[in-house]
C-alpha cells in the first residue's frame, strides 16, 4: 500500500522515499541525502564498468602516442630580460675559475694561470664583492706590469698604497670604484711606481684638486694616459697636467665635479693676461724642480700638448663655453684621432665649422647631448671628412636624414660603431635606411621622397644603437640588416615597432626589446 509521499509501509519504517531511475525508468527506494543523477543499483553498475573501460582505452592510446618531448634551447636572461642568448656548457677551466672565486678565502697563491684566466676570475670576485685587502695580492707579483682590479670598494687607502710595494715594475694601472682613496695613497703610487705610464682611477672622489696636481708633479713626463671619472678634479689639477705631463697621449675626464671652462682653456692658447699668469706660475714650479729635459731655472713658454691623439671629456657638471671648445679644437683638432664632448650642450654650428677646419685626422667623434648643433651643420662637417670608425650622436635631437646620409656616404664603408639614441625629432625612416645605402630625397609638392641613390651602405657597422627612435620598425631592421652583414648588436629600447619578428641571424642579438622580458 502506497501512502502519501512516495512512501509504502516498507520504506516509512526504514526511512527514505521511492524515486523513478534516470536511465531505465524503474521506481527504486533513495535513503540518505539525494545524489545528482538518480539511478537504480543495476543501471549505477553498468556506468561504473562503462567509465572504467573508456579510462582504461584512453590511457592506452595515450602509451601508445607519447613521444619524447622537444629539446628545448635554454636561454638565459639579464637585465631585466631584455637581453637573451643561449647559454652555452661552461668549459672546465671556467667551471674552475667559478669554484676559486667561491672560496678565495681558502687560497694562498693561483700558482702559474693564464692572463684571461686571471682577469676572468678578477671580475668573477669584483662583482661578488669579496675582493678586499687581503685577496688583492693573489693579482699581485714583483713582476707584474699591470693591474687591474675592477672593484675597489672594500681596499682601504694601506691596501692601495701596497700595491707600489708588491708591484715595483707596474706601468700601467686601472683601479674602480676606488673611492677610500685618498692624496696620500695617490701620492705613494706616484712616488713608488717609477715605471708608471698608464693610469684610470674610476670614483677617487676624496683625492683634492692640490693633491692631483702633486700627482702630476711627480709622475711628470712619464706619464702616456690618464683616466679619471667622478672625482674632484678641477684648475690646479689641469694646470699641472698640462705642464708637466707634456708626453701624454690619451686624456679622459668624465663627471669631474669641479671641472669648468678654465680648465678646458688651458688646452688651448693662452690669451688673456689671467690665463697667462697662471699658466706661467705653474711653469716656473716646474723650472724649479728641474724635471724634464731643460736645466733647473729655465722657463719655457706655453706649449700645447703635443702628443695628445685621445681627448675624452665627458658630461661635464659645469656649463662649458663654446668658444673656449673652438680655441681648443683650433690648438689641438688637426692631431686628434678621438674626441669626445658629449654633455657640452653650449656646443654650436661655428664649433662644426672649425672642426672641419682643424680636425683633419678624426676617426672616432662623440657629440652626445649636444643639442644645439643643427643637422645642416652635421651634413656639411660629414661631407668634409671621412673615415669614421666610431660616432655617437645621440640626443643630438636636430640631426636630420641627409646628416646620416652624409656621413653614411663618406664613412660608410669604415664606420664600426654608431649611436643615434633618441635623435627622434627630425630622424625619419629614410635617415634610417640609408645605413643600408638607400638615399631618398625629398620631392617638390609634398609628394612622397623618392630613392635617388644606392650605395653598399655601412657594410662594416657591429653595434647600432637607435633606442627612442620611433621610426625603427622591423620593415626598416629586415633592410639594415640584411645590408650590414656584420651587425652584431642592436640596441632598441623605447622602439615599440619591433616586435618578435624582426629579422633574426646568428650572432645577432637584440638589447631592450620589449617583447623580451622574463
């Protein structure tokens, strides 16, 4: 007897209630809490079996078609991602080289290792920051000629002043991030190192300008090339370098905080009576002293520097006059072979025109952040001179295409490195196409520029730099590139048009694309 419900006499004493199976329609008693699909014991049976063979079949055809995955070329990533290459098996002596530098406080000596083996582990332990006092002597010897050590924050002044003792035959040295140095220490190097011909000290911001000038005393006409950034470097110091390192062949000066237009004019010919008295008081010191060639009490005149061939002074943090730049291009341009101003923004179209003029043996020219150069001036000094291997003119935001067709056309077949980051106010695609020898010129009427000359381009250019330039797309690298053969390195930060498809080819890399990230 069935009551209301769903119930019969049966089911209301055990509990539950009747429903209708979902599959084969027969009324079957459900206790307990209600499942999804209502099904009776034998059609719950049946769909068991069913599914475990269908799991059964799917795992045998999936034995069945599995393959080996695809090796994978693994890549590694710096900066940010914005660099990749593929990361090659280090070769034992590396792996060696890795296992010194991890536990350096356990060796004595490195015993007889290769020059590059030695500078590889010299930056290995530079960048670890374990480079100090005390492991600063496994770089040392009586016989070394060179030093280099790239990390110099943990040597106290002693430890630097030790290296004139350990290293009695050095001439040349290079010291970075050296900021516990001091005027003693520097004085000590001077003093202790007689063969001494060749320095780059990177951040003595605690040596004073009297103490570089007593450096310059002592080191005198030995000295061939000297390097100095981010330090205080001011009128005494150039003062002294300029007359008594007579020999010097290369000067580099960057981010010099005291550093001004005095001291550039003391390049060129002295012509007012200040200037001269200055200049003339050094010179007596100098007689003195008696060093150099001339008797003790002869007093020369002014006399440029004239075996300087490299003359690198860059970002200064003091505004710079452009006529004093002109003096010196006019006293000294016809015998550089590098120049580098980049950061003097008071730099005009007159500095251009003497350079043309004077600087007859150019080969590598650095103008970045000189803004107030216009492209016309740009083309007619690229039209004159030729043979460039090296030119950075970013942020010179007024060079225009016929500029870098200009100089493509001259220096084309010579140029190596170029620098045209962020030139994006007047630079076209057609300025860009021209490092592949294509020169467009525009036409009359607004219509479009047309290609009114072809040239083998810049067959020989390793490193382009053209990040913040909007008008690189890949179109435009597809024929660059497939023009400069030896393009190794395309800087493109900022270039939101090159994408993951721009053109590709071993030992070519891309630095700052945007679709690389990590």
């Amino acid at each position: 007897m069935t009551v209301r419900g769903g119930l019969n006499r049966s089911s209301a004493r055990k509990g539950g209630r009747m429903h209708d199976c979902d599959m084969c329609g027969k009324r079957f008693l459900v206790r307990g809490e209600m499942p999804d699909q209502l099904l009776c014991a034998a059609c719950r049976r049946s769909k068991d079996k069913a599914s475990a063979a269908d799991a059964a079949s799917v795992a045998r055809r999936a034995r069945t078609v599995q393959k080996k995955p695809a090796a994978r070329h693994k890549m590694r990533k710096t900066e940010g991602g914005l660099l990749e290459f593929e990361a090659e098996l280090p070769t034992l002596q590396n792996l060696c080289v890795r296992a010194i530098a991890r536990h350096l406080d356990q060796v004595d000596s490195l015993g007889e290792v290769s020059g590059p083996s030695l500078d590889r582990l010299n930056r290995i332990i530079s960048k670890l920051r374990v480079l100090d006092a005390q492991t600063m002597r496994l770089f040392m010897g009586a016989d070394r000629t060179s030093v280099t050590l790239y990390d110099c924050t943990r040597i106290d002044a002693a430890g630097l002043r030790r290296i004139s003792d350990e290293c009695p035959m050095l001439e040349r040295l290079d010291l970075q991030f050296c900021g516990r140095m001091d005027g003693a220490s520097l004085l000590a190097l001077a003093q202790g190192l007689p063969k001494l011909q060749h320095v780059r000290l990177d951040g003595a911001f605690l040596v004073r300008d009297t103490e570089w000038a007593a450096f310059f005393r002592e080191a005198g006409g030995r000295l061939r090339s000297f390097s100095a950034a981010f330090a205080g470097f001011g009128p005494q110091a150039m003062r002294a370098l300029v007359t008594h390192c007579v020999n010097i062949e290369s000067l580099r000066l960057a981010e010099c905080s005291d550093f001004d237009d005095d001291c550039l004019a003391m390049l060129a010919v002295p012509i007012t009576e200040y200037e001269e008295a200055e200049q003339e008081a050094e010179r007596k010191l100098r007689a003195e002293t008696g060093k150099g060639k001339h008797a003790v009490g002869t007093v020369l005149s002014w006399q440029p520097l004239a075996q300087l061939r490299v003359l690198e002074l860059q970002r200064p943090h003091k505004p710079m006059v452009c006529t004093t730049a002109r003096r010196v291009v006019r006293a000294l341009g016809a015998q550089l072979r590098v120049l580098d101003m980049s950061g003097f923004r008071d730099l005009d179209d007159g500095f251009m025109g003497d350079m043309g003029d004077h600087a007859t043996s150019l080969q590598e020219l650095a103008l970045a952040s000189c803004d107030s150069i216009t492209g016309d001036a740009m083309a007619a000094f690229f039209a004159r001179r030729n043979g460039f291997t090296r030119v950075d003119l970013g942020r010179c935001y007024m060079l225009t295409d016929n500029a870098v067709q200009e100089l493509v056309r001259h220096s084309g077949a010579t140029l190596r490195h170029l620098s045209l980051n962020s030139v994006d106010d007047s630079l076209t695609q057609n300025g860009l196409l021209a490092l592949a020898g294509q020169m467009f010129e525009q036409c009359v009427g607004g219509k479009e520029p047309r290609l009114a000359e072809q040239t083998l381009g810049c067959v020989g250019l390793e490193v382009l730099d053209v990040s913040w330039v909007r008008s690189t797309t890949d179109n435009v690298l597809e024929t660059v590139v497939s023009q400069c053969k030896r393009l190794a390195s395309i800087s493109v930060y900022g270039c939101g048009s090159v994408s993951a498809f721009a053109p590709v080819r071993p030992g070519l890399k891309y630095v700052g694309r945007e679709c690389d990230t990590l």
